[in-house]
C-alpha cells in the first residue's frame, strides 16, 4: 500500500466558502480518500494539528497582514505542493477590492487598518510564494478541485 500523502487545509481572508465546499466533498469522497490522505493540519475537521512535513497544503483566502505572510511562508516551507484555493487565493478579488478605493474611502478605513495590523494592500498567494496548482471560483469549482486533487494522488 502507499504512503497516505500528509495533507493541510488552510484559510486566510475570505468568506470560507470553499472550505465548505470541501467538507461537502469528503462527504462524497472520503471512502475513495481515507487510503490516501491523511489530514494533518485542518482546522475545521479536527482540533489537534501539525503544521510539518506536508505533502500538499490546500489554501484558501487572501493575504491581508504582514502575520498572515509570514504564516504563508511557513506554509509554504512546510510543504512539497501548495494549492491556491478559491477566488480571494487565486486573484486576490474580491477580498482585494480595497486595493482600487479612492483616497477617501481608503481614507476612511485607515483606521481599521491601522487597529487591526493590516496591510496597505491585499494580496493573493502567488505575489507572495510559489503556487502549484490554483482552483479558481467563488465558491472554487469543485470539479476543478477534484481534477487537481485526483491529479496530486496518481503522482503521489
């Protein structure tokens, strides 16, 4: 039997639609994964997770702090393959809207930048690390995502 690949599940800025759409499909899929992955770091599945040795990371949401860098980097650095999950990982949009507000609207939410330590501009995952694969849409497209999940276990 093969090594059952170490799998994360990660979500930054976003309306975690994705996520759903994931815990949908291991309802479908679980009986064909359970042989093949094992979820190690998943918030939404499980309170005890580890944040090493990961064969993929699945990410979803935008970057919007100088914190979540830093905990994409780690990520990043903790996994052989990374995939941008969802519309806000993939382009940035559209939890990057406040990166085209003119000077007063982006006036007028300095200060919830400046409370909540985010950054000047939101950003997708590819501006800040290296992205294997990306599975686009708002909610992401599950078909896209089972093709790329199903192309990650054949080369597994």
């Amino acid at each position: 039997m093969k090594k059952k690949l170490r799998v994360g599940w990660f979500s930054f800025s976003c309306c975690e639609d994705s996520t759903i759409i994931f815990t949908e499909l291991l309802n479908a899929n679980w009986h064909e994964w359970k042989e093949r992955i094992e979820f190690v770091h998943a918030l939404v599945i499980k309170k005890k997770n580890e944040l090493k040795n990961l064969d993929i990371a699945f990410v979803e949401g935008a970057i919007t702090s100088a914190g979540q860098e830093d905990k994409l980097r780690q990520i990043r650095l903790n996994s052989k393959k990374l995939v941008a999950i969802g519309s806000c990982a993939c382009t940035g949009m559209p939890s990057a809207q406040r990166n085209y507000f003119d000077e007063d609207k982006k006036n007028e939410i300095n200060n919830l930048l400046i409370r909540f330590k985010y950054a000047p501009l939101v950003k997708r995952l590819k501006d800040i690390v290296a992205v294997d694969a990306e599975v686009n849409g708002c909610p992401m497209v599950e078909q896209v995502f089972l093709k790329v999940m199903n192309d990650l276990l054949s080369h597994a």
